[in-house]
C-alpha cells in the first residue's frame, strides 16, 4: 500500500515540494497558539490538594472493593463447594456448559529456622528414610539481605578496596528493578493519642 503523504505532494521529488513545504509554514506561523491549551491529562487542571484528595478516594474505592469481592469469593466457595478439597474444584452450572471453578489453597508457613531445622533433625532420626524425608520436606531459598549491601556502598563510597571488590563479586548475581512506589497522607496526630 503506497503512503500518499509520501507519494503525494510532501514527496521531496515533487518539483511542488518547496513552494508547498513554505505555504504549510507560512499558515502553521500566521495560526496563534492557544493561551491555554488543553490539558493532555484531566489531573493536569487540578491543583496538588485536589489532585492528592481524587488519588486517596480512588485508594479507598479500591480497597473497598478488593475487600468486599474476597468477602464474596469466600462466601461463593463455601457455599457452592461446602467440602471442597485443596486445588481445584469444579461444578457445573446447569446445562449450559460453564462451570464453576474454584481454586482452594491453604498457607504452609515455617516456624523460626531453629525451630524447622530441629524438628527435620527429628525426623531424620528415625530410621533409614528419614534423612531423605528431611532433606525434600524443606527447601532453602536464599534471600538478599539490603543491610550488608547498603553497608558494602557505603564502605566503597570511602574508599574501602574489600568493599569494591565484593560489589564487583556481587554485581552478576544481582538484578535491580524499579519497584511500585508508595504513597500515603498521613493523619495529624491528634492531641490526645500519644
């Protein structure tokens, strides 16, 4: 498909594309701006307090709304699947074909790591299966801790030479991406809370 712009008379091979070229910015110069454009979002005409006020409504509206549906979607499981089972259960509705599906999960939380780490020593002391059961029962994430991080900047910032070389050691295993802000209006205290 030809672009007609470009085929048309904008075309610089066009003999016309210079006398056109200076009658479109002869009228683009004579054509006066608008003194107040149009804003290019609807929060761009509001000040800072009104702008705060609409983000907090939509904040409560939101959780409102999360905490009334979960309300709901509990009510609508046990109801529908009054001895539902962990995973997924299904019922049809009526003979349309839909069904009701609903995903049953349970939390599984450790203790404190001395707690779980003596009580897989338990379990592997009981005979011969029990090591194996002990090591597949638990699985060891490894998580990034901030505060030795931020301590190693701060120590090459000053120059410290072990610092440097541990952030360079450091850099492959680590990827830093933006996270979702916060943002929140805190109330005044009021006299009497302390």
């Amino acid at each position: 498909m030809t672009d007609p712009w470009l085929n048309g008379i904008m075309n610089r091979n066009n003999p016309d594309f210079d006398k056109a070229a200076d009658t479109a910015m002869a009228t683009a110069s004579s054509v006066p701006w608008p003194s107040n454009p149009v804003p290019a979002s609807p929060y761009d005409a509001m000040s800072n307090d009104e702008l705060l006020l609409e983000w907090a409504k939509k904040k409560t509206a939101i959780e409102t709304a999360k905490a009334e549906e979960m309300e709901l979607r509990k009510y609508i499981v046990k109801r529908e699947f009054p001895t539902a089972n962990e995973g997924m259960n299904t019922k049809p509705l009526g003979d349309s074909g839909y069904q009701l599906k609903a995903g049953v999960k349970y939390n599984y939380n450790l203790a404190d790591n001395d707690t779980v780490e003596n009580c897989l020593a338990r379990v592997a002391s009981l005979g011969n299966q029990g090591p194996f059961i002990a090591d597949r029962l638990v699985s060891w994430k490894p998580s990034f801790l901030l505060t030795e991080y931020r301590q190693l900047q701060e120590d090459a910032e000053k120059g410290e030479e072990f610092a440097k070389k541990c952030l360079d050691a450091i850099t492959p295993m680590l990827t830093i991406t933006d996270g979702a802000p916060t943002l929140e209006i805190k109330e005044p205290r009021s006299k009497g809370k302390k």
